[in-house]
C-alpha cells in the first residue's frame, strides 16, 4: 500500500502534515525506506524493516551509502540507474543487498529526488523484498530453457497455427525442413501445403476441433520447400485454447517422412514388378508353409506340374504324389540344407505330372521369414527337352566312341599290316642301290631310288600313326634316364647336316657343355629332329637356323628359331593338332612342302609326357619362326 502511495504521488511537492502518522506507517511496512542526503548517506531508515529484513541495526546504516550493502557485480546498473533518475527525477532498478549475515537478497528499488523543508536535494528509495519472485522467475526461465530445449532439438517441427491458418509460432526445425532462414511468424500455413493435400488438411483440423483432443490417427500430406519441390511429413495435431478455453488454433507436429515414402513407393514398384514377373515367369513359382502345404502358385507351376492351381492350393504337396520316395528325399535334404546357413545348389528331379505324364525339373528353393511363421519358395525350371536332348547326346557319344576305337583299331591294324611288306620294298631297294647300283643302267637306279625314297617316307608315317595310337590308347610308355641334353642336339645336328648342305643354310650353335636331364632318349631325338627338319624345311637356301639351350630357375630352355617363311596367327593355331599341315601349293617359296602334319602333334604329346611345354612364336609371314620348348628339371 506505500509503495503504491508513494507511486501516486509527486515527491517534487512532498511533504508531512502528521508526524504520528507517517511513524505508524513507516515502521509497520515491510518495504525498505530510506532518505540519502546530498552525500548519498543514508540519514533515515524504517528501523523495523531494515532490522527485520537485512537483520542491521539502525546505526549500522546510518551515515553509509548503499553501495556498502551492494554486490559488487550490481554496481554498474545501479550506477546506471542513478544516472537515469539524475535525468528524469525518478528510476527503479533491481540489485541485490547484503544481509548482515553475509548473504545476499535481491530487492526492487524505485528512488525518487525531492527537496526538504530547507531547499535540500534528498533521495527517497523504497525497495522490497524480491526473493520469492527470482526464484519463480528461475524457476520459468529453466522451464521455458527446458521446453526450448526439448522443442529445437527434437527430429519433428513444431507450429501453432490460427483457425485462419497463420502461423503463430514455429519451431527452427521447420525452417530446416523447409530449407528456410527463417519462417515468418505471420506465413500463411497453408501456402506451403501441396494443393491436392490442402482439403484432408482442412479436414483433420475439423477433426482435431470436434474431438478436442489429441488425434490418433496421422496424417500424412506434402509440404514445398524453398526449392519448390515436395516433401512428405506425418503430422499429429492438438487444439490450442486461450486463457478462457476458447479454440483459437492448433498445436501441430510434423516428421519428415520422405525417405519413408520414397522406400514405399520403391517397394511398391519392386512389388508390382516381382508381381509381374511370377505371373510372366517361364519358371513354376510355388509358395509353401513349413508343412508343405501349398499356399500360392503362377500359371507356369500349373503347366510344368499338369495341375489346375485352384484345385491345389491347401494340399500338401507330398499327398500329390508327385515325387517318388528318393526324390523327396532330396529336396527335404535340400531344405536341411538351407536351414542350416548354406544356399544349396539346384537339384534335377523326375516327378510325375498331373496327367501322369513324366517331367524334368531343376528345382531351387529359398526361405522367407515372415512376421508370423516361415515360408518356403521353389523355382520349378523345366529340364524335360534338355534331359532328352542330352540323352541323344550321350547314345550319339557312345556310337562315337565306339566308331573312334574302330577307327583308332583299324589305324593300328592297318599300320601293322603295311609295316612288314613296307620293310620287305624299303629294305630291298636300299639293297639294290648299295649293292648293285653299280651293275644296273641309269633308268633303272632311277626308278628304285623312287622307291626307295617313297617307302622311306610311308615308314615314317606308319611309325607316326602307330605312335598316336599308343598315346590315345595310353600305352606310350617313356623310358627315362639321365641324360645330356646337350649331347642329344649335337648328335641330331648331326644327322641332318647332309640336308643343311643341300639346303645351303648356315647353322649357329649356343648350347652349355653339359645339361643333364632325365628323359627318353629316343622321344626326345625324335622331337628335336622333328623340328629341326620342320626348321630346314620351311627356310628358304642360304637362310639362318639358330640352336639354343639355356638354363634358368627350375628349367632348361630349348630353342630353334629359323629365317624361314615365318607363321600366321592362324597357321600357329593348327599346328599342333593332328594333321594340322599347313597347305603352300602353287606359293613359289622354294621350300620343301612336303608332310603328313602329324610331327608337331607328336612333339607336343611327347613333350606334355614329359612334364614340360612346347609352344611357337612368329612375327608373321617372312619374319621367320622360334620354336621353343620348357624341360622341368625336376
């Protein structure tokens, strides 16, 4: 009641008629008055008061400033505010005082300049105690540091809307949402709601305003960013009352729920597609429960199975007696077998069809745990045409084989045959021209030469043959021993130098002195000799033949490379194959074309018995070829 007395009036014209009265009054408040002097000293106080409330006697603040009794972080606004009232007559500002106790109480002070009775400039100051209003001021600002708190750092936004749809509030993280500085206060709300969402909108608010309550149900519409594009947010709504419980808007929350719409949309389309391709599907697709029991099939099931769908669907699909006793052996093996963390491989089974009729199928299955039990997919692949086409393969394989082991029966045969009387021609006319070459006219050494020549080379090819078919029949057997493989070179050297002279080639040697290998002598002399005949052969006179034999690492390198016509890529491609002569009729080359193309055929397989590799390399046509071979040396 002073301090509102005291407010109504002009202290400029104060003055006390009653001196008993303004005693009563100043003792009996629980306000702090006090009267400085022109020294800002305190010169009165209301004794009661200041005794009750800061626990000081009188003549310990008699004769003081206030600035004694004040914390030292107030000075400043209190030195603020007497500046502010040196300016306008008056001020009221808050500070804390010290209680004689040495603890501090916050007051409100509202201070007036007057002058007294003799012209003196005094200062009226009231304060009060503020204790209990800081503390629920506190008590608010850590409410309200708690609710901003909990509303900024929550994923959803926030907003109050009025019934005309302006925004009241909105929390920063629609702003974020909405890739927005700032939202306006004052935005319409709905100016960033998609215009097919804004009429549910409408009417969930109607809802919300009719229930009033918390809606349980969500709603879901766009909203446009800064961007112009949409986003999808679920939205809860609550109606907002005035002080007099009157609806005045809507409290709402909106989540961000566009990775969750586009997923749907997404799955929706992964489901209309899977949807198509088990109704497309050339594949029996069946769904199962863990019993067995059929629970749904496409059209190509029914096809495959010789079944009418609807009229299968529940039964299990042992009672169809479809699959003999071992073939359900093998799926439930299969099934055990996914259970247990591996992907089986598909199984081929025979089943009977609905008409009775036999099938093929390559079946696969795969697990799907569902929210309430366990589900079990199979892919039915039809195999029928295949198992029959490769039933034909395997007879047609059969007769084959069995036409190659006669083929293979009659070489042998036949080369058995040709190589006795071959011998008797072979041998009697090299006789004839050893022994009475001398005795017999020039036409007829002529003719036996022929012979003689032509028998030399149907020998060879019958060894040829009859070499083949020991290693097709796997009856080649090497007869291994340690030998110098240097040695070997020379010796076949050697025994072609006639040809090299006749051939007019020069021939340059780069072997070690020793190279000891463990091998068959005479297959090894064969495929040397074999290529470097190919090697004389195929080089045109006074070309260049180069021998060389290298060790390095585990291995002996074996090479011949010659000057000669050179190779295709596709001549290197069939020379080792059976018969892979390589035709130059009519070429002009002035090389010898003659050969059964079976030589390099026979060197590959001798050299693949011994473990090593044979293998040619040429630049192409007239750039000469390097044959070169690998010998493991272990």
């Amino acid at each position: 009641m002073i301090k509102d007395d005291l407010n109504c009036h002009k202290f400029t014209n104060f003055s006390i008629k009653s001196e008993d009265i303004r005693n009563l009054i100043l003792e009996n408040t629980n306000e702090l008055i006090a009267i400085l002097n022109d020294k800002f000293e305190h010169e009165y106080i209301n004794k009661t008061a200041y005794y009750n409330v800061l626990g000081y006697e009188e003549n310990e603040i008699l004769g003081k400033r206030p600035r004694d009794f004040s914390h030292p972080d107030d000075m400043k606004r209190i030195i603020d505010a007497i500046k502010h009232g040196l300016i306008t007559g008056e001020s009221t500002y808050e500070f804390r005082i010290q209680h004689k106790n040495e603890y501090y109480i916050w007051m409100e002070t509202k201070g007036k300049y007057f002058k007294d009775g003799n012209g003196n400039f005094k200062t009226l100051f009231i304060s009060r105690d503020i204790r209990e209003r800081k503390k629920t001021e506190e008590k608010l600002k850590k409410s309200e540091r708690l609710f901003r708190n909990i509303i900024e750092n929550t994923k959803e936004a926030i907003v109050i809307i009025d019934l005309n749809g302006k925004l009241l509030y909105a929390s920063p993280q629609l702003s974020k949402m909405l890739k927005e500085r700032k939202i306006s206060a004052t935005s319409r709300f709905f100016f960033y709601i998609h215009k097919d969402d804004i009429s549910k909108l409408v009417d969930f608010y109607k809802h919300t305003i009719k229930n009033r309550e918390i809606s349980d149900n969500l709603l879901e519409f766009r909203i446009k960013t800064k961007e112009n594009n949409y986003i999808w947010v679920a939205s809860t709504s609550k109606n907002y009352y005035d002080d007099s419980g009157k609806i005045v808007g809507f409290i709402s929350t909106l989540k961000n729920i566009t990775k969750r719409k586009l997923a749907e949309e997404r799955l929706k389309e992964s489901e209309e597609k899977y949807r198509n391709l088990y109704e497309n599907s050339p594949n029996g697709i069946i769904l199962l429960n863990e019993e067995g029991v059929i629970l749904e099939a496409n059209e190509a099931a029914g096809r495959i199975f010789g079944y009418n769908i609807p009229n299968v669907i529940g039964k299990n699909y042992r009672d169809l007696e479809i699959y003999t006793r071992e073939e359900l052996k093998k799926i439930e093996a299969q099934y055990q077998e996914y259970r247990s963390g591996t992907k089986p491989k598909p199984i081929e089974l025979q089943l009977k069809r609905g008409d009775g009729t036999t099938a093929w199928i390559s079946h696969q299955m795969s697990i799907i745990q569902s929210e309430e039990n366990l589900l079990v997919e199979t892919i039915a692949h039809d195999i029928t045409e295949e198992k029959r086409a490769q039933k034909i393969i395997q007879e047609e394989n059969i007769k084959l084989l069995e036409l190659n082991k006669l083929k293979n029966d009659l070489v042998s045969r036949v080369s058995h045959e040709l190589k006795t009387p071959l011998n008797s021609i072979y041998g009697g006319a090299q006789i004839l021209l050893e022994i009475y070459k001398n005795s017999m006219r020039s036409e007829a050494i002529e003719f036996i030469e022929m012979i003689h020549k032509g028998g030399k080379r149907l020998k060879a090819l019958i060894e040829k043959l009859l070499d083949i078919s020991r290693i097709e029949s796997g009856k080649m057997q090497l007869n291994l021993a340690e030998e110098n493989l240097a040695g070997l070179i020379k010796e076949c050297v050697g025994e072609l130098s006639y040809l090299l002279k006749e051939r007019d080639l020069n021939i340059e040697l780069y072997l070690p002195d020793v190279a000891i290998l463990r091998v068959d002598k005479i297959r090894i002399e064969q495929v040397i000799t074999n290529l470097l005949s190919n090697a004389i052969k195929n080089t045109p006179p006074e070309g260049n033949i180069i021998i060389s034999l290298y060790e390095k690492n585990d291995s002996f390198y074996f090479s011949i490379t010659d000057s000669g016509i050179g190779l295709t890529t596709e001549d290197m491609e069939k020379l080792f194959k059976k018969f892979g002569k390589i035709e130059r009729y009519g070429q002009d080359l002035n090389v010898d074309i003659e050969g059964s193309g079976l030589g390099l055929y026979l060197s590959k397989e001798v050299i693949d018995l011994h473990g090593g590799s044979i293998w040619v390399e040429s630049e192409g046509r007239n750039k000469g070829s390097i044959f070169k071979i690998r010998f493991n040396k272990n």
